[in-house]
C-alpha cells in the first residue's frame, strides 16, 4: 500500500510537470479568449480608447452589416472549395500511390513537401503565378496557343476566391494524402482480390472496397478540412487582402480590418466569438456524424 507522503510527493511531481504548460496555455490561450468574450460586449474603438459596456449590441450590428452577409457565404463557399480541391487531391494522390510498388516514399514525401511550406509564401509564389503579364499560368496558356483563356485570376471578382483557394489547397493537400494512405493500407487486400475475382473493375473495386473502407478517415478529413478552412487568412491577406470589392473577404480578414484598420475592437471581438462558435459547432456536429457510421 502506498504510503500519504508517497502520494503527496507524486501530486507535487504531477503539479510540477503540468503546471508549466497550464500556465502557458493560461496565458497564451485562455486569458485571450476571455478577454475577447469580455471585448466583444464592449464598445471599443481603439487600444488607447474607453470601452463602454454595450451587452449584445455588436452582434445586432454585424448582423445588420451586410458585409458580413456576404463574407458568411465567401467563407461557406471556401470551406466547400477546400473540402473538395485539397481534400480531394488528398484522395486522388494517395490512391494513385498506394498503387506504386516501389516509388511510393517518394512520392510520398514529394507531395507532402508544400504542406511545410508557410502559407505566406505560398501566397508569394502563386500570386506570381497568377500575374497576368508575367505569371507563369497565363505564359503557358500563350506557349500553347490558348491565349484566348488568359484572364486576371486575382482581379476578377468571379474568379479570385477560386484562383486563392487552389493555392490554400495545393499547400494543404498533403496531410490529407497521407491520412488517406494510412487509411488504404488498412484496408484488407484480400478484399480487392475478391473483387477482381468476381469481374470488378477498377472503378468498382474503389467504389464498393476502397470508398466504405476509408469511410471514417474521410469524415475526420472533412471535419479536418472544415477547421483548416476556417482559419484561412496567410493566403488571401498577402493574395487580395480580401479585394477585389471584398470579393474574397473571409471573416478572418475582414475580423483583422474590422480591429485594425477600422478601429472597431469590440465589433471585431464580436465577429471573432463567432467564428469560435461556428468552429465548434463544425467539430460538434461531425464528431456526432462521426459516431452515428460506426
């Protein structure tokens, strides 16, 4: 039997040992998350300014923003187009590399490479891709004679939340490939053999093997999409920084704008508590769809 001191010696370690990273996670995370609750009934308009209570006012102000209205949607809209681009490339690359036999590392690690590259960057490189004098898209289409197609990926408003999502993605990608190949080599190969058998092609065998077997490591993928998506901001901020005419505003930009260059602290405190919300409900309602397929 253990000895009182025994167990107060091992409470002492265990405060000793987690008490360091309580109090980061205190500080860097906890405390700010309170004071933007705080900050978001208030109605601060600058650092230095007297923040007056004002309960829910702010929300009833974004709600009548119409900005807000249209940035809710863009942001609907480039949580759809990661799912499907970065998710989907995910998918397609990890099938086409679980069918490699000996050059699979490599490719492995050659298309997860982007994913280690800063979002920044990655705005760099692709908005001088997209230029439309001198990007490199737009001198391949002029190389192979379809000039007629070249068109200003950034400046049109019906094109540059697409053009910016197919740069987030393309550095996305590839944690998605590998939860997908690890999710592939889970899958009895015996079962392929059954289906190849039974005159199933290739088409088939991934459509009733390959998709039911990946089935919960593409809801965690989706779910994971969903949270990375949200947080999109590097990418579009050095891109468009939200233009052209807020075209490409998602709420993370436009929370930035709101306390920076407007000067709007409290409105954008407010807007910050429900992206906060609109995460948690996200990881809330796909841990239950999650649980409801086993």
């Amino acid at each position: 039997m253990r000895t009182t001191t025994g167990t107060k010696a091992d409470a002492v370690s265990s405060i000793l040992f987690i008490g360091p990273a309580l109090l980061i996670y205190g500080l860097f995370t906890l405390f700010p998350a309170l004071d933007t609750l705080r900050l978001s009934a208030t109605d601060a308009t600058g650092l230095n300014s007297q923040a007056n209570f004002v309960g829910l006012a702010n929300f009833g102000a974004l709600a009548a923003d119409a900005t807000v209205g249209r940035v809710l949607l863009q942001t609907a809209q480039w949580l759809v187009l990661h799912v499907v681009l970065a998710g989907g490339a995910g998918l397609a690359f990890a099938v086409a590399i679980a069918s490699l036999a000996r050059t699979h590392v490599f490719f492995r690690t050659a298309f997860f490479l982007p994913h280690v590259v800063s979002l920044a960057v990655v705005g760099v490189i692709w908005a001088k891709i997209y230029d439309p004098y001198f990007g490199l898209l737009n001198g391949a289409l002029d190389a192979f004679g379809l000039g007629m197609l070249k068109l200003g990926w950034l400046s049109d408003p019906a094109l540059v939340i697409f053009s910016v999502n197919v740069a987030s993605s393309w550095q996305g990608f590839g944690i998605y490939m590998l939860l997908f190949v690890a999710g592939l080599q889970n899958i009895d190969n015996s079962l392929y053999e059954a289906a190849e058998i039974d005159g199933a092609g290739v088409w088939q065998r991934f459509r009733h093997v390959t998709i039911p077997g990946l089935r919960e490591v593409m809801t965690f993928v989706v779910s994971l999409a969903l949270i990375n998506g949200l947080k999109g901001f590097a990418t579009i901020w050095v891109m468009t920084q939200g233009g052209p005419f807020y075209r490409s505003e998602l709420l993370t930009t436009y929370i930035v704008k709101l306390a920076f260059q407007f000067q709007e602290q409290g409105r954008a405190a407010a807007l910050c508590v429900v992206l906060c919300a609109l995460a948690m409900a996200i990881t809330v309602a796909f841990n239950r769809w999650r649980e409801s397929l086993r």
